[in-house]
C-alpha cells in the first residue's frame, strides 16, 4: 500500500492518493453526497471515476482509480451520488494495465472537476506529481489533499452492514 504524499522512484514522483488493498470486483463507496464528473479510461489506472464534492464553500473532487469496467459502474456522468452509495468495483487483476494487485487510488483534488485543465502537460487527475517549467513537484502535490486528514477533518463515514 502507497501514502499520499510519498515519493516513488519508479514513477519519479510524489504519489497523490493512499492506496487501499482490495479483492478484484469488491464495491467501491462515494466518500460524500457529489456529483460524478466522468468516468475516464487513463493509462495506469484502467478505469477512474471522478466525483465532485462541495465541502465548506469549496469543492474537492474525489478519485476513483484502479476500477473495473468489467464489473460495470453504478453511476454515470452527470449523476448525483450520496455519501456511502456504491458508485463502482475494484479491477480484477488482469484489468488495469500494472503489475500490482487489485486495489483502489484514492486521491482528493482541491477545485471542481475539469476536464480541460492540465498540469505540465498531461491530464490533470494523474496518479503522480509532475514537475515542468514553472511548476515543482511539491507545487503540483499541494493541489492534493491527504485524503486521511481530510475524511477525519470532514466526512463521517457510513457503516457497512455485513
């Protein structure tokens, strides 16, 4: 499992999620009431959902990476979701391109969903920081939130019941 924040060498960068082990086809909960953004197909991800938030006055865009196509997704565009409701699956093993087990990319982006903006060239919702002219690897992480503080700060979750 990888913490928001920590640098990896392979992807020379700082990773912009905590990533949480899974079985491949487990649910996949919104974190808050918000409205889904898109669902994308990113290189390195397989399939990603992006939900918008509003917290605060603010808003904050959740990421959903590492999710299965195959297993399908309980949400679409456009859609108002609420705190707890599942939105999607983990990807089996062989869906999302990597050599790592199932799992989910949990990242909090601070602003609304864009699909427009890029940072350094490359889509805004990457997985790792990049570092370009005018932008530094620790500029582009502070768009991120760590996701641990802020649901503690922020969101009560939703007991499952088994």
């Amino acid at each position: 499992m990888q913490e928001f924040g920590v640098w990896n060498s392979n992807w020379q960068g700082y990773h912009l999620a905590e990533d949480a082990w899974a079985d491949g086809g487990d649910p996949v909960y919104a974190m808050a009431d918000g409205v889904v953004g898109g669902v994308f197909v990113a290189q390195g991800y397989g399939a990603v959902m992006l939900i918008e938030h509003q917290f605060d006055g603010g808003f904050v865009t959740s990421l959903y990476g590492h999710i299965s196509q195959r297993h399908g997704f309980e949400v679409e565009a456009g859609e108002a979701v609420s705190k707890g409701q599942r939105v999607a699956y983990i990807a089996e093993d062989d869906e999302d391109g990597g050599a790592w087990p199932p799992h989910l990319h949990f990242g909090l982006r601070e602003g609304p969903f864009s699909i427009d903006e890029e940072i350094c060239g490359v889509w805004l919702y990457v997985g790792y920081t990049r570092q370009c002219a005018g932008v530094t690897h620790e500029q582009h992480r502070d768009f991120w939130l760590d996701p641990g503080e802020f649901i503690a700060g922020h969101v009560t979750l939703a007991r499952r019941r088994r």
